[in-house]
C-alpha cells in the first residue's frame, strides 16, 4: 500500500518516530538502526511497511518506518518465516545489521542470531531453513572488515555484547571495527570488547 514517506521529523526514541506529511502526523515502528539514522529534526525519507495481524474478531494494525529499503525487505523475509510476527522481526533488524544477519543465514551461524533477544536457537534454525536460499540471491551480503569468518564472528559478537550493554549498534560498529583494527584480524570477542569499551 505504502512505499516510503517523505516528511519532517517531529520525534523519535528507539522503539517508534514520529513523521509529519502534509498537516498529518504519522507513527511509525523502528529498528535500532533506524534511530541511529535519523537526525533530531529536518526533512526525512522513511520506507515503509504496513502489517495487518491478529484473529478471533482482534486485528492489530502497524505502521513500520526504515531507513533504507535493505531493512525492510529483511523485515519482510523474516515475517515470512513461520512463527515470525513484524515484533520479533523488528528485533531481530534491531539487533544486528542487514550484512550481518545476511552472512549469519547463509553460513548457517544459529548460534549468532540466537544470541539476538528473543530470538532463541529453534527460532534461528527456522529462519535459516526458511530463508537461506531466498536471502542468497535477494539480499546484499556487502563488504566485510574482517578477513575470515572467525573475524567477523568474533567481532560481530563483540557488536551484540556492546548492543545488550546499551550501546547505540552504530556507536559499537564503529568502535568494534576500530579496536580490530588495533588489535589485529584475531583478536577474541572478549578483546575486542574492552578495547572498545576503552574507547568511549
């Protein structure tokens, strides 16, 4: 029904933004990512998405909001799979970039999006069962900082580590990268960490 939205920004926390078009204000759920982009006032262009669930006579109506088209067709993908609402596919885009949950379904990584809150290892052997093939050829994998998949795992952990202590995901990529650089391709998860840590 709706493709994006292009308006001023009137509000926003981690969890919904508020975007007025036209006289009208709109609501809009968000990844983490989301938040992270988008700026404290100023005109704004949200992708969007609207899910329609819910059944025995009770119909629940979500307006989302994206930052980049990439974001939302994972958010569609992971509300394909079976026992995926928009809620938990809402973490789960929160919880990690789209490169990241990319590489993690392709490799079979189940015990990196497991770690995603509320996800669960079941749920990530779903997902990956359900959409390997699919995200393999919709789906950028994009350009890796680190050089071998035990890199990017160890980092990409450090990453979720720095997100579950409160961090802004953009905040621990950028330090997570920064302290590999430091550090060396094989520095482990609890390494990278502190040394990002140390750099707030």
């Amino acid at each position: 029904m709706f493709d994006y939205f292009i308006g001023q920004i009137k509000s926003k926390n981690p969890a919904a933004a508020v975007l007025e078009v036209n006289g009208i204000a709109f609501k809009f759920l968000i990844p983490a990512s989301t938040y992270d982009a988008l700026p404290a006032e100023g005109q704004v262009k949200l992708f969007a998405h609207l899910a329609i669930s819910g059944g025995m006579g009770a119909t629940e109506i979500g307006l989302y909001g994206f930052a980049t088209g990439d974001e939302r067709q994972l958010f569609q993908l992971l509300m394909m799979v079976t026992r995926v609402g928009p809620s938990m596919a809402l973490r789960i885009v929160s919880g990690a970039s789209v490169q990241q949950t990319c590489r993690a379904i392709i490799s079979d990584d189940v015990k990196f999006l497991a770690k995603i809150k509320g996800v669960g290892e079941k749920t990530a052997q779903r997902i990956i069962m359900e959409l390997k093939e699919t995200v393999s050829t919709r789906l950028p994998m994009g350009q890796s900082d680190f050089t071998t998949s035990t890199d990017r795992s160890a980092a990409a952990d450090a990453i979720l580590a720095m997100v579950s202590l409160g961090y802004q995901r953009i905040t621990a990529e950028k330090n997570v990268k920064d302290a590999v650089k430091l550090l060396g391709p094989k520095s482990s998860t609890e390494e990278i960490v502190r040394k990002a840590l140390s750099q707030i």
